[in-house]
C-alpha cells in the first residue's frame, strides 16, 4: 500500500517521495483560477490530494468508459474537475438540494456535463456495482461518528463495481482542532467550541488514527490500497491541521 505525504496548501505544492505527481484539469471556468486562491474555507478548487489519488489509482486510458461519483459534492468542485480528468459519466450526490443547484450551475457555465441528485451518503440513488470510482471529501469526518461512517462507507461499496476505488479523505488524530473541543460526542468525535478557526465552532469533527480508518473500511467491506498523510501547519501558533487520504477497493474476502 503506497504511503506518502503531502502539504496541501493552496498553492500547489511539489509531491514528496513516493507520491505520485497529480494531473492537472484544463484551464477553464470555473477551474482556471484553482492554484491561485488563498483561504482554507470555501474553496473553488479540487484538492490535489484528491487528484493524486485519482492518478495513481485509475490511469487515463481507463477513465472514458467509467463512471465517477462525487458523493457530497458541496459546490462540485471535485464533479467538474472529475469532468474535466475524462470520465465518460460524472454524478454529484448531495444532501443539501442548495449545494447540487451549486453544481449544476457550475457545470452548465464549464460546459461540463454532470447528473446531480439531492440524496444523504448512505442513501445514493444508484443501482449495486454501477460506479467505478466513489469521491468522498470533506464528508465522512463530520457525520457524526464511526457508525454514520461506516453507514456511508457501505453505501458506497454497494455501488461500487468490482475493481473499483473509493477515495475520502478523514481528520487524522493528532490534528490541532481537537485542542478546540467544547464537549465529546464519542471517543474520537468532538464538537469544536468557541476559537475554532475558519468559522468552525460549534461543527462536529472525527478523528482517526490511520489503523482506525482501516479498520473503518474494513468494516465497510472495503481494504485500503493507498494512503497519505497531508497536513498545513500553522507556525505561528504551533498548530497541524492534518488529513488522510485514502483509496480503497471492494475487498475480496
């Protein structure tokens, strides 16, 4: 299982050893502008680390047949760029019927073509074994806890067709937004409380160890094959903010 590292600052960083390079979606609305903003909330652009795993995980000779899911899909930054890296069918999931109007006007002005649904991570609108690759990000972390997780997780290896690849990414353990916790929803799973940076008081966070997030996956029917480490580091004020990365396929046994 490939492990590596990675800063995934705004501006694009260079891959450390043992990481992949990450292919670069073309230049054009509403993508042109992602290496060059600044501002960890509200981001317009697909997280590199994403990209990276995407790379190593489904070469581009494979990706025009396959279908790619962007599950919680927020504004659909990660949809388009999915798009715009060849695959022959896009979908963007999300809760919140606000953010997929977000979508699917964002892929109308890129001349992008996306399907979008408003539905919950455990409750995708697709048939068993139809989607070869299932993007998770910034979602499994604030679901709730392991069991909504692993709720999700599940949901997604349904759908997901043999040989295929989830990728999410997970707050890791020693992440300097546990030191903001107002109260503990389980072990592991905090609410932020008042001095939260980037407007995040008062959201609930998880936190995993890597052998914790295998162990999430393993109880989701899934077995890790690609995991990084990515972190932005706050001198200043001695702070990490520290992320997984990981690509799991449907596992065998």
């Amino acid at each position: 299982m490939p492990v590596s590292s990675c800063s995934d600052a705004p501006m694009t960083a260079a891959p450390r050893a043992g990481a992949p390079i990450a292919e670069t979606p073309k230049a054009r609305d509403p993508l042109n502008n992602w290496r060059g903003q600044s501002g960890a909330v509200g981001r317009r652009w697909p997280s590199e680390a994403a990209l990276r795993a995407i790379s190593a995980l489904i070469p581009p000779a494979a990706r025009g047949g396959a279908a790619a899911l962007d599950a919680g899909c927020g504004s659909g930054r990660h949809a388009l760029a999915l798009a715009e890296l060849g695959f022959g069918r896009v979908i963007a999931t999300d809760a919140d019927p606000q953010m997929t109007e977000l979508a699917r006007a964002a892929a109308l002005g890129s001349g992008a073509t996306l399907e979008t649904h408003v539905a919950p991570l455990d409750q995708q609108p697709l048939p068993d074994g139809t989607i070869d690759l299932a993007l998770s990000w910034g979602t499994l972390f604030q679901l709730g806890g392991r069991a909504a997780a692993v709720a999700a997780l599940r949901e997604l290896r349904r759908i997901i067709r043999p040989g295929g690849v989830v990728i999410a990414d997970w707050r890791t353990d020693d992440d300097s937004l546990r030191t903001f916790a107002s109260d503990v929803v389980e072990p592991g799973t905090i609410r932020l409380g008042p001095g939260a940076p980037a407007g995040l008081a008062g959201m609930v966070y998880s936190f995993w160890s890597a052998d914790e997030v295998s162990a999430l996956c393993a109880a989701s029917g899934l077995t890790v094959v690609w995991l990084e480490r990515c972190e932005i580091r706050d001198v200043r004020k001695d702070r990490r903010f520290a992320w997984w990365v990981t690509g799991a396929r449907p596992s065998t046994s």
